[in-house]
C-alpha cells in the first residue's frame, strides 16, 4: 500500500509532502488498518475550506485521495498524517 500526504497551509505557507510504501515493512497490517480507518473517516462536506493559516491535508492512499483540514481531522487521520509526515520524510 502507497500512502502519501501532502500538507499546505499554516502561517507560513510552506508545503510539505511524504509518502510510505507499507508492502515491506513488518507492521504492514496497522498501516493498513488506519489508513482504512481514516478514509472512512472522510467527511463528505467538499465546502470545507479550513480555518485562516490552518493546514490543509490530501491523502493519497493508493489511488484514493480524500482532503481534509485541520479542525475536522479524525483521531485516526491525525494519526496517520503524523506517521507518514515521520516515516516518509
């Protein structure tokens, strides 16, 4: 599994991009479970535009990509944001 995350927005601007390829690492099935997770988690609302200089999220999971900001993110989308800002960087 292919996950990417692009992140934009904030004070300052800047954008920041990672991505993980989950096939050969050992806790695959984790990765996969909350990437699961956090797309379903998805809101359904395209008209959030966020809050003035917060961060605007894409996840890219395979071929899948789903947008969301700072103020709606799920537990398990903050999580995963968070694993692949790390582990991609």
């Amino acid at each position: 599994m292919r996950i990417e995350v692009r992140r934009t927005g904030g004070f300052a601007g800047i954008e920041r991009r990672a991505e993980v390829d989950t096939s050969h690492l050992p806790d695959a099935p984790a990765w996969q479970s909350l990437a699961e997770q956090a797309l379903s988690d998805a809101s359904a609302d395209p008209a959030d535009l966020g809050v003035p200089d917060g961060f605007h999220y894409w996840i890219t999971i395979d071929s899948r990509t789903i947008h969301c900001t700072d103020h709606h993110l799920t537990d398990s989308q903050r999580t995963l944001i968070s694993r692949v800002l790390k582990e991609g960087a």
